[in-house]
C-alpha cells in the first residue's frame, strides 16, 4: 500500500502519542463512570458476519473456528485513547475467564503489525489475548461499526447477543455475569 | 507540541467527571478550550483542535498529504458524545447548524462527506471522525473529530439536537470559537 511508506516519517510523533497512553489510562481508570460495564441486549441475537484475518504471528482466525465458544469481539486502534483505556480490563477478563469456553479477539484497525507491536511494548498492561489485523476495515464494515472502541459479544452459536458502543470496564463483574451466562 | 498534545488528552478525559448544565473551560498552558453541556442525558463535550494537531493526528495515520492538508483547513473539534439516561438517546449531525456575525448559516462538514471525498483518491481511511448519526443505548458513547467549514478563529454560536423517546431536544451554546492559529515562537 502506498500510503504505508508515509507512515515510516512519522515514527516520533507515534511514540509520543503512545508514550502518553498509559497516563490517560491511569486517570481514566480513577474516573470511571457508572455506566461503564452497561452492555446493550439485542432484542434478537443477530448472527455476526464471519471473517478471515491474521493474527501478530500471521496465523488465520477465523470466526467460525470458535463456533462452540462464545467470544468477545473488540474493534481498536492504537490512535484511539479509549481503546487504551479499555485494554487492561479486557486482559484482566480474558484471564479470569481461560480455560472457559470463551474466546477474546481484539480486531485492530487500519493498522500494521510493526506499529502494533511496537505499540504494545508501551503499555503497562501487554494484551495476551489475540490482535488481529484488519486493515482495510472490511470486517468492522460487516459489523457496522460506527467509531472506535466498539465491542461485541457472541453466544455459541456465533449471534450477537451483546454489544457496546465506546470505551466499557470489561473487569466489573456485571460483564462477567453476563458473558458466564453465556457458556 | 508534546505540552498541547498533553493537554488535548487532559482535555479529554476530564469528561468523565460529573458535568453541571454548561461549562466552558481553557486550558492556561495551550489554550485550547473546552465547552461541556449535559442536557436532558444528553452530554456533549467539544474541545478546539487547532490546524497543527489536525495535521500531526492525521499524518499520523498514514494519510497522504494533500488529505492531511485539507481536512486541517478546517475548524474542528474533539468531540464527545454520550447518553446518561438508561434509554436510548440518538442525533444526527446534519441537522445541526453553526450561525457566525450577521446569522450566517453553516453545516458541519460529515465524515460520509470526507470518506466519500477520501474514497474518491483511493484513500480507505474512515476513523477518527464522528459518525454522521448514531444512537445510544445506556452506557454508550463515542468521540471522534467534528469539521466546520470555518476560519481559525472565528466565532459562532452552536444549535444542536438529539432525540430521546420520541421527542427532539434542542440547544444553544453561543460564543463558541474555533482554535486560533497558534502564534509562532521566537
């Protein structure tokens, strides 16, 4: 893609900006709101569009795989502070709930595995669940995806059953309720 | 740079604290100022971005040039929006309006309008903006850049609406200002 060699000259201003993240997530943290577990229950489970993407070490993913399993879908981007803010609490999730039937998969946008990878070396928390890639935007496109952060969450049949529009604390132990409930 | 991009973010995250009705606040360090509203549990935060930050945000992303140029031409805003009621809140970007000196009318410049723009140079980027329209359930909401085809500067009053169980809700905030153009350093 040409528009990728433009992104090389702006290595300084990226790690900056990254640089600053995880203050914001600290403040943030100490300001969450009341309504930041609050997920939206679908009147019907909608059956979620399914996708093909890479992962950092360039394995495929696809939704179908985890058929069986729910899973939390969550659109990022490293430019987008809520996304940030959001991220330890989906990591602090994904631990809680492993060896569960659930699958957690954070679908960055626009970006590329060298930007993403060195932007996690900045964090103070480093995600361990999967980033997967999807740089044309193709699949939030499927998921009408609005804005950034914005997550889904899928029964094991693959349907929607939740979803949340900006940043949420996905620790707090309503989410939790709600994704056990699923299995 | 590092201090106005410090303190758009501090900016940003003082939205989650608790708002009164209307409140207008400037930054001493940078400058930018901010103006929150929390009507009817509809909250609307927009924070001045001024031409240099437009354009390091989305240079950042990898855009080329003449995009970057363009879209940092203009007056934008941070801009928050969330729903604090426990029912669903909507609005539509449209139908606000900008009045300037002499009651000119403006429109906000959408983000269907840039992606539409940018898709026309082969460029696929369709972040960082604001959804043209979008509704909130409880818990919900979103941030993206506002663009106002305006002068830095220049002043103007806002009407806005948003609807929430039938019925539309308007408001005015006056004596808004687009970023100045940051004076140059000796």
């Amino acid at each position: 893609m040409r528009l990728l060699s433009l992104r090389h000259h702006n290595r300084y201003l990226f790690l900056l900006l990254t640089a600053l993240l995880p203050i914001n997530a600290t403040a943030a943290e100490q300001q969450a709101s009341i309504n930041d577990y609050k997920l939206t229950q679908l009147a019907k489970p909608m059956p979620a569009p399914d996708f093909k993407l890479l992962d950092m070490d360039e394995d495929t993913h696809t939704l179908k795989q985890y058929r069986g399993k729910v899973v939390l879908i969550n659109f990022w981007g490293t430019w987008c502070p809520p996304c940030i803010r959001e991220m330890p609490s989906l990591e602090k999730l994904y631990l809680k709930l492993k060896g569960k039937p659930f699958v957690m998969l954070a679908i960055n946008q626009w970006e590329d595995e060298e930007r993403v990878f060195e932007f996690m070396g900045q964090l103070k928390t480093i995600p361990t669940f999967p980033i997967l890639f999807d740089p044309d935007s193709k699949v939030s496109a499927a998921f009408g995806v609005k804005g950034l952060p914005s997550s889904y969450i899928l029964d094991k049949q693959g349907r929607v059953v939740y979803r949340a529009t900006g940043g949420r604390d996905f620790a707090h132990p309503e989410i939790e309720a709600k994704i056990k409930s699923l299995f | 740079m590092t201090r106005t991009i410090l303190c758009f973010f501090s900016l940003l995250m003082a939205s989650c604290i608790a708002m009164s009705a209307e409140q207008r606040s400037k930054n001493p360090d940078s400058g930018p100022s901010k103006w929150t509203m929390n009507e009817q549990g509809f909250s609307l935060e927009l924070v001045q971005v001024n031409a240099d930050y437009a354009r390091a945000v989305f240079f950042a992303r990898g855009l080329p040039t003449d995009v970057v140029e363009e879209i940092s031409r203009y007056c934008m805003f941070g801009t928050i929006v969330k729903n604090r009621t426990k029912s669903p809140v909507s609005y539509r970007l449209p139908e606000w309006r900008v009045r300037t000196g002499g009651g000119v009318e403006h429109k906000f410049k959408l983000k269907s309008e840039w992606i539409k723009e940018w898709s026309a140079k082969g460029v696929g980027f369709r972040w960082l903006l604001l959804a043209d329209a979008q509704t909130f359930d409880e818990g919900d909401w979103m941030q993206g850049f506002t663009t106002i085809a305006l002068k830095p500067g220049e002043k103007f009053d806002l009407s806005y609406s948003w609807s929430r169980e039938g019925k539309t809700y308007n408001h005015e905030i006056k004596g808004m200002q687009c970023a100045p153009v940051k004076p140059a350093t000796p």
